[in-house]
C-alpha cells in the first residue's frame, strides 16, 4: 500500500486513449485502452504512452505559482540542456565520469570558501540529494565524534546521547533522531519568538549532548536563528563546566542567502564551534532539484570511519552517503550556477528576491485585515496572520481561495507553545517576478471582500478546511 493515499475508492476503469494519438490496430480499430493500476500487456507506441502521461500531468498545479515549495522551479534553458547531457552519469561513479566528480569537488571547495573556512583546501565535504540527506550525515558525525570522546565513560553501558534544537527544526532533524535514536531535546517558542533562545538551548546540555542544531532561515517564518549567540552561550556553558558542545548550521536556505546579502552577519565557520553546515542547492542555490551540500571544518569534524571505500566500480572511491547511485545531472548544474553568477551575480538575484519579499509583505500589511510576523528582510520568506478584529475567515480560508486562483500558499499552525498560532507563509524565489507579486495582490485584494461577508471562518467545517504539512 503505498504511504500518499488518492481516492478512497480505486477507479478500476482504463485510461481513455483519443483516437487521434492511438496508432490503428487491425483487430479492434484502435489502440486497446491501457489499465491504470496495473501493467498493461502490451507496449504503446511511445507517442500515445507519452500523450497519456502529458494529459495526466496537466493537473498538476504551475510550479513558478507555488509559493509553498522553496525549491527551484526555475533554470536558464542552458542549464536544462547540461543536466540532459548529464542524466545517465551516476554520481558513485567517478572513476569513469571523473570530470562529474572533478566538477563535485570544486563545488566543495567554492562552498567552503564561501562560508569561511579557516582553511578551505582542508574543509571536506560532498554532495547530497538535499538537505535531509545532509542533515543525516551531518548528525551521524555528531553522534560517531560524541561516542569516541565518551568511550571510555560509560564501559559495558547503552546510553543515550541527544541533540538540542529549536521546535521550529524541518523534520529531517525528528526523522534523523528517530532512526539513529538519538533524544530530541526540542527549545519550544515563547510569545513573539518563534525559533529557538540561546541561552534556553545551552540550559538544555549535558554530557550526553552530541550537538546543537542553528537554523539559518526557519521553514516557519523565514527568520534566522542567532547562531553567533548560540555559539557564545555554549561558550559560557563550557567555561562553567567543561563541556564542549560543536554546533551544526541548517543553513538549507539561509547558508546561499546570508553569505550575498548579509554579508556582515557572522554565522559560520569564521564561528570556531561552528563543526559543519549544510543547504540545499536545489532552494536558494537556483538549482532544480534534488542536490544538496554538506561541508565539515576540517577531517578531525568529520569520523574516518564514517566514510566508506568502493572498488568494485573501478578506482578506490571515497564515498559518505546514505544512498548509492543518483544522478550527476544537478552537481553538474550547480557548478555551472556557481559559474554563471559568481558572487555578483548571486548577490543581484538574492536581493532582487529579498525586495519582492519585502515590498509584498508591506503591500500585504496595508491591506489593514493582516498582521505580519516577518517582513522577508532575511530569507526572502514571510508569514502572515489575520488581525485581531478578523472573525469572519481565517488563514485557512485565504489559502483554500487563492487556490482558486492557482495560488499554491501553505496555512498551517505553529507548534509546541504557540499551537493558537496560524499563518499562512509566502516564499519568494527567483522567477516570482514583481509582476507576479503584482497579479498575487490584486487577487488577495478581489477575494477579501469575499471573505469578509463569510458568517464565520469556513475551516470550522471539516469538510472544507485545508491544511499544510511540512
């Protein structure tokens, strides 16, 4: 069975074939309609299998109108020609695709020269399928350096390390917990804080703490968290107690926004706790999905044992990764981002989305019925809620209606401690062009008037109220 449930009711009916796209058959006149839950006995020609797949497809929503994702749904046509090129070379593979790995390693070495390690030629590092992935890995040289510096304390006992992190954490970081069963020791929100306190996160450690989690752009509000005040108050913490507690950086978005933009906020390896950092390329990094990044300070960051050799492709690859084969085609295409903008370049498409952001939130704000919790002036990212003299309708009922409109705009409630608060939370990325903010606030403008002579917030009733999962 699989996990993503469609009809409660399975239509056991064959696809419909136009006969235009269905080659002649002597027998029934036309192409036999193919089953849609099972293989079909015979091969299609591949115009007809390619016109039923299109057709399906055409359902879906427009990817450039999504402002949930923060993936890329963007790219130059060149960059869609190198990844065609590139589609049939796994990434394991780099004895005989050596140039695919050559173009890996120096993505490595930009990044960490872009973050700031002390020594970039000695920061290690690889490429993921994003930043879950990353995550992973990052969290499992936590757990391995924790074990190694506390094998001799606790011979012949199972104990249990942790990992402290803010509630707001995407959740990779609750799946990462789970699997390698490490306890998550979550920093719940407070009023108008809606990521994790320093000081609250420090107060949570103890000898069995194999790290903290800072995230650089909360997938909640798009706000930063203050890693240099997290590092200070761990700092603190050893001073009063010895204990010395590394610090891995979620910058998923952030880590390819700040670096542009803010380029005054210290928040990564100039940190000298700051242990590894991961992104995504395929979000802020203006790469299709699905390629992401995880760099460690230095070899001692980074478990030996961790990494595992292969020869059995030809050549004695390195390889830390959870999975095996993937393709080469978005480590290809991120390298020619990195060389197609360069610090400049990437710096103009940042701002230029921060200024969309920002403009849409305060456009949003004067239209009196709504209270912003962000502005967008750190991740090109912002949340909203209705006012308090809003009774009629709810951030539920604005998704369900732009929606309508072919908005894809996420509602959903916060957690732990603020789970009274709901938002509705607008991503901006390259291709959501001033224009399109334009055309998104003139039909939140047409709906509310709608919306205002509602009796009462539609998502009361269960059988239209809608919802976001992260």
């Amino acid at each position: 069975m699989p996990l993503h449930k469609g009809d409660k009711k399975p239509d056991e009916r064959p696809m419909a074939v136009n006969p235009f796209i269905g080659e002649a058959n002597p027998v029934a006149g036309m192409i036999e309609a193919p089953p849609k839950h099972r293989l079909p006995d015979s091969p299609l020609p591949p115009m007809t299998a390619a016109q039923i797949v299109h057709d399906e497809l055409m359902l879906d929503g427009n990817s450039r109108l999504n402002l949930a994702t923060f993936v890329t749904t963007w790219m130059e046509p060149e960059a869609g020609v190198l990844m065609a090129e590139c589609r049939d070379k796994n990434m394991i593979d780099k004895d005989e695709y050596p140039r695919t790995a050559e173009l890996e390693r120096r993505c490595v070495a930009m990044l960490a020269d872009l973050w700031n390690a002390p020594d970039p030629s000695a920061a290690v590092g690889c490429s993921t399928t994003g930043s879950s992935e990353a995550c992973m890995l990052a969290g499992m040289a936590l757990k391995r350096r924790w074990a190694q510096r506390n094998a001799d304390r606790y011979p012949g006992r199972t104990v249990r390390p942790n990992l402290v992190m803010g509630v707001n954490v995407q959740v990779c970081w609750d799946k990462f917990c789970n699997f390698w069963e490490v306890e998550a020791r979550q920093v719940p929100m407070e009023g108008d804080r809606y990521h994790l306190d320093p000081r609250a996160a420090a107060a949570m450690c103890d000898e069995n703490t194999i790290g903290v989690v800072g995230i650089l752009g909360s997938t909640f509000d798009g706000s930063y968290e203050p890693i240099a005040d997290l590092c200070a108050a761990l700092d603190a913490l050893q001073e009063r107690t010895g204990l010395d507690i590394p610090v891995h950086v979620d910058g998923a978005s952030g880590a390819m926004v700040a670096p542009f933009v803010d380029e005054d906020l210290v928040w990564d390896f100039r940190l000298p706790r700051v242990a590894s950092i991961n992104t995504s390329g395929h979000k802020y990094g203006l790469v299709y999905p699905g390629v992401g990044w995880a760099l460690w300070r230095d070899k001692e960051s980074l478990p030996e044992e961790l990494v595992f050799r292969v020869n059995y492709l030809g050549g004695d690859m390195p390889t830390f990764a959870l999975n095996f084969s993937r393709p080469g085609a978005q480590v290809v295409a991120q390298y020619y981002t990195f060389l197609r903008l360069g610090r400049e370049g990437y710096r103009a498409v940042q701002q230029s989305t921060r200024d969309v952001a920002m403009s849409l939130a305060d456009r949003i704000e004067a239209l009196g019925d709504f209270r912003l919790l962000t502005r967008g002036d750190e991740l090109p990212v912002f949340a909203f809620t209705t006012g308090p003299d809003v009774t009629r309708y709810d951030v539920f009922d604005v998704s369900r209606r732009l929606r309508e409109n072919g908005w894809l705009v996420p509602a959903y409630t916060f957690p732990a401690n603020r789970e009274d608060l709901s938002v509705v939370r607008v991503v901006c990325r390259n291709g959501f062009s001033s224009d399109l903010a334009d055309m998104f606030v003139d039909d939140l403008t047409r709906l509310l008037p709608e919306l205002r002579k509602q009796a009462h917030p539609l998502s009361q009733d269960a059988a239209v109220a809608t919802s976001f999962h992260h």
